[in-house]
C-alpha cells in the first residue's frame, strides 16, 4: 500500500526513546529524560514580543516561498561579515528549521543511485532523508582518534564514481565534538578537488566551548563558495525549536532549485516567524554567552561524574548539548547490546538515554544535559545505582 521509498526509511529513535519515556510519565512514574535534542531555556521575551507586534502589523499572509526579504537580507549580511566572503540575500533560504533545509537540497540534488558520503556517527534524520531523496547513504566510520570525524583516507575508502555528496556536522550531533581547522581544510580541498558537493550543517555552532572554535568551510578555502551549502537554524542559539525557522547559505543556483522545491511542500515558514526570528538577530552576544556558558558548566559536570565509573568512556563536550559514552564494557556485562541498555535503564533506572545505534554507531550512550541540574543529579544517581545493582564497572 505504502511508497517503496518508505520502506527503507524507518522512525526516528530519538524520538522512540522520548515517547517511551513519556509514556511512563502519563502513567505517573517519574523519568529523567536525557533524549532532548532542545534547548530548556524559554524563547527570549524580546523575540516573542517581535511575533506579536508582526501580528498585529498584518504580517500573517503568505511570503515569498525563499523568505520575508528583510530576513533574507540580515542573515546575507549576517554571513557577509562572519565568513569574510560576500553572501547575497539570493544566495539565502529560509526553511522550516534546518531539517528542512537539509530536505530542499537532497530533494533538489539526488538522483535515483546517488551515493550521499555521511560519516558516523551522525544524525538520524540526515541518511532516512537521502534515503526519501532516492538516493544512497553511505556511511564512512570514524574513530575516537580523530575526534569521531572523517579523514581524507577514510573519504577516499568510500568514495565512488555516484559521490554526490558529503555531510559535515561541528559541533556533531550526537559526540558534542568540534572539528579541528586543518582537518576541516583538507576534507574542503579534497572535496572541491573530486566535485563532491559539501553539506554543511553547522546548527550548534554558537554553542561550541572556549577555547574550542567552531570553524567554516569558506573560513578556511574560500574559493570552495561554489561547492558549499550550509545550513544553520534559530532553535538552538535562540531557543525556537518549536518556531521553526532555520536558514541555508550557497550557490545562487543552489538556493533557486531548494526554492522550488519548497514552494511545492510548505510553502514558506510561518510569517510572523520570520520577523520573530529577525528579531533574533538583534539580540545581545551576552545572552548567548550566558545560555552557552550554563551548557558548558552542565556538560562538564556530566561528563566529570560519568569519568568516575571505570566501565564508561565518556568524551568531554567541545559543543551543543550532549555527551557521547562509550558503554562496551557493560554492555560485555549484562550481555546485551546499547538499545537493550537504553531499554533497562529506562524501565529499571527510569533514565532515558539514545543508543548509538540510532547514531550508526553502536556501543554507545548519549546524554543530554540540555535539562536542569537537579535533573541531571538525579538522572546520573540513578544511573551509577543501576549499575551499582548490577555489578558494573
């Protein structure tokens, strides 16, 4: 009955483990949710203020289907100046959040057979939406020795004659680790070099940890503008998940065919949400720097108790909200693999986590600390009392 295309695209685990964990709080059991992909913080006043005042100016009729001109405009501008290189209001689209960004450009670019390259572990939307694009994963693993990011060596295991693409994530959903500027540089050149078109999602770029720095394809080769897409969005730094609204940069040519495409899906994103998100723009660096600040604090935190327990491995935050733990050894413990894990400790512990499995990469927990400290403490106490229980490591 279904599409062929459906078949090969199963639901998101992420969001699997949160409804889990939702169920067992409608039936009154207490759960400390460590799935969330979203910030905890509230949308600042301001930006909420600026959705009203476009409400009540008109602005709830249909835009242009690329976005209002004047966010276009200030997010070019916005670009201009961070990049060093010039960005033009056509070279901009504004999505439905950075999910549709990503979907725009493989809709727009993916023949039936494309091979997309996507190094693990990675986010789980980004290979089911090749896959509704017709086109292929493949999925290129990393290793801790690199940061969980790919090498030109690992590219070149994988590349084939139907490349299309690579994907790129700094700060990386789900590691929280950020990419170093030479090993950015020499994936650039090498996939200018080969006419692999770079994806470039760089959603939590405003929440990468001092003395860490969240670096820029067109930062560091600039002549690679024509190969490049980024895609950015407002939920993380300015804590609009529920807006909607997120942005891509690239070839004016680029930015026509996603325009097309998403003139034929959603149209456009919610008017009012458009000025909101100019807003947005104009707020001072300093709440940022408070709202990272506080992630920075509570990722150290985590990760410090987690390293106490000698069968975790727990990679130390360099950005976003998560902290990645190599959980092998109690998986080797209790004879189970990491979505079995995510199972007992939700049912046992009433923890929710997301295995890697989800990420493509099993063997592996990862926790968000985008919840409050007296979460967390609870979270992490039940955690070591599981394992306590159990014997572990």
């Amino acid at each position: 009955m279904l599409a062929q295309r459906l078949q090969r695209v199963q639901p998101a685990r992420t969001m699997e483990m949160n409804e889990r964990a939702q169920t067992l709080q409608r039936q009154g059991i207490p759960v400390w949710n460590l799935t969330a992909g979203e910030p905890d913080f509230a949308t600042p006043a301001s930006i909420q203020e600026a959705a009203l005042q476009a409400m009540r100016a008109g602005h709830t009729r249909y835009t242009a289907p690329a976005g209002i001109p004047e966010l276009r405009t200030a997010l070019a501008q916005r670009e201009t100046a961070r990049l060093g290189v010039e960005i033009r209001p056509n070279q901009v689209i504004v999505t439905s959040g950075g999910k549709q960004a990503l979907y725009n450009f493989f809709m727009a670019f993916l023949n039936p057979g494309d091979e997309v390259l996507i190094p693990t572990p990675c986010w789980v939307s980004f290979y089911e939406q090749v896959r509704l694009a017709d086109g292929v994963p493949v999925f290129v693993p990393t290793s801790p020795a690199h940061d969980f990011f790919p090498t030109v060596d690992d590219l070149n295991r994988y590349r084939t004659a139907r490349t299309r693409a690579l994907i790129l994530n700094t700060p990386n959903n789900p590691t929280g680790q950020v990419i170093q500027p030479e090993a950015l540089r020499d994936i650039v050149t090498w996939s200018v070099e080969r006419e692999v078109f770079i994806v470039f999602d760089e959603c939590y770029a405003d929440l990468t940890f001092p003395p860490h720095r969240h670096w820029h394809p067109l930062q560091l080769v600039p002549e690679a503008q024509p190969w490049v897409l980024s895609v950015n969005t407002f939920s993380k730094t300015f804590c609009m998940t529920g807006w909607r609204v997120g942005w891509a940069v690239g070839p004016e040519a680029w930015i026509a065919a996603m325009t097309t495409v998403q003139s034929h899906s959603t149209s456009h994103p919610t008017s009012f949400c458009q000025w909101a998100a100019r807003a947005a723009l104009q707020l001072p660096p300093d709440s940022i720097q408070s709202m990272r600040a506080t992630y920075e604090r509570r990722g150290r935190w985590v990760y410090d108790r987690l390293a106490r327990r000698p069968g975790l491995r727990p990679y130390m935050p360099q950005g976003a909200f998560y902290v990645w733990v190599d959980v092998q050894e109690w998986l080797r413990a209790l004879e189970t693999d990491d979505f079995g894990l995510a199972l007992r400790l939700l049912e046992e512990a009433h923890v929710a986590t997301v295995p890697g499995e989800a990420f493509q990469m099993p063997g592996y927990l990862r926790l968000s600390f985008a919840t409050s400290e007296s979460v967390l403490e609870n979270a992490l106490a039940a955690l070591m009392d599981f394992a306590d229980r159990h014997g572990l490591p």
